[in-house]
C-alpha cells in the first residue's frame, strides 16, 4: 500500500514509528469523464467510509487504525482543468446532495469512544460535521484566525485558557481548530464559514479528546 511506502520511507530516514501518516484527498468525482458516476463515487467513498471505521491498520501499522480526508465536501464549479475536477463533492456548490451516501449516525452520530481514549466519533443525533485547521497550515495564519474567532468573532474561547477543558495541548494548532469549530457552529455550519483563508477544515470525525469537547449543533 501507498501508506506503507511512506512509512518505509520514513523508517529509512530514522522516524520511530511514531508520526502518522493520513489521507489528506481522497475521493471519486460523479461526474465529467468516463467512470466519474454517481454510483461509483458512492461505492468509493462508502469504501473509504467502512475501511476508517474498521480502525484496522496497515500491514506495517496494523495497531495504527488509518485516519482520511474525503475530497471534497462541495463540488467546485469554477474550478479549471479536466471537467472531473470539479464533479468531487459530496453536495452540489448549491447544497444539495450530489448522490446518497451512508453518513448515518453509525458512522458519524452514534457514541462510540476510541480504543485507548476517552473521545468520541460522534454523539447526539443527525449528521455531525465540525471545522479544524488544516494539518499543515502556518502558525501564523492560525494565530491571526484564533485571535479573531476569540475578539470579533465572538467565540467563547475560556476553555482554551489555562486550566480550562482544552488548554492542552498548549499548541496554536490545537486551539485554532477548537475556536474556528466553535465559530463554525454558531453559524449554521455554512461551509464558507469553515474556510478562513484556505486553512479550514470540514471533517466528519470528532475531533474531541479527553475531557476536551468539540461543540457541535
């Protein structure tokens, strides 16, 4: 597999085996060439969906469960290049649904908590999504971003402050993502207000942990 390659390469350069690797795009685009069907970015992407939520690993990593990024949420109309390229979405850019796909509550909704933590893939009911920062945006960009969600944006960031549920890990990119989330709740969850500048995220997995709880509507 491609993650092996890149963990074999890792090794070979001196890593323990204790940085991860994730799927940061994957996906099928249902329409604008030959095999690009709703069908198959359904069965692609429900595949994808079953393999994360197995939480089985890798040949190489098999106690290391593997974690993915479905591309993309929207499709992405004026978007240039071959007409796949912007036929990737889970919904239409105007919102509606581009074909069905299995984001039932037992994948995204129902308590579930992750081997060897207390966090969670979901809860509550309905379809759950929540906003991060991208795994390699700048930290200045994310500081410029958590300073605005916790003044103007409104944010209640106290649980960031020392002491609070989500102070560690004391990291900008930590606590970025748990203000932009917050701030991406509050407004409805438009996906333009998860993008702050190009380091937003929309993921379906909670990115709870501990005692540290992503809000969610």
């Amino acid at each position: 597999m491609k993650v092996d390659a890149v963990y074999a390469a890792m090794a070979a350069w001196g890593h323990n085996g204790t940085i991860g690797v994730t799927l940061s795009e994957t996906g099928w685009p249902s329409a604008g060439g030959k095999g690009a069907t709703p069908e198959n970015a359904r069965a692609y992407n429900e595949g994808v969906i079953a393999r994360v939520r197995s939480r089985a690993g890798t040949p190489m990593r098999p106690e290391r469960g593997l974690e993915a990024y479905l591309f993309a949420l929207f499709d992405e109309d004026k978007k240039t290049g071959p007409p796949t390229e912007r036929k990737f979405g889970l919904m239409r850019s105007d919102g509606s649904a581009a074909y069905g796909v299995d984001l039932s509550c037992q994948f995204c909704s129902q308590e579930k908590t992750r081997p060897g933590s207390g966090s969670r893939i979901g809860r509550g009911s309905g379809a759950s999504v929540w906003c991060v920062a991208k795994p390699h945006a700048a930290e200045a960009a994310l500081q410029e971003v958590l300073e605005f969600c916790c003044g103007e944006g409104g944010v209640d960031c106290g649980a960031l402050y020392g002491g609070g549920a989500c102070y560690e890990p004391n990291k900008v990119h930590a606590h970025a993502s748990y203000a932009m989330n917050t701030y991406y709740q509050m407004h409805g969850r438009n996906y333009w207000n998860c993008d702050f500048k190009g380091i937003g995220l929309v993921t379906f997995t909670d990115p709870s942990y501990g005692v540290c709880q992503y809000p969610q509507q």
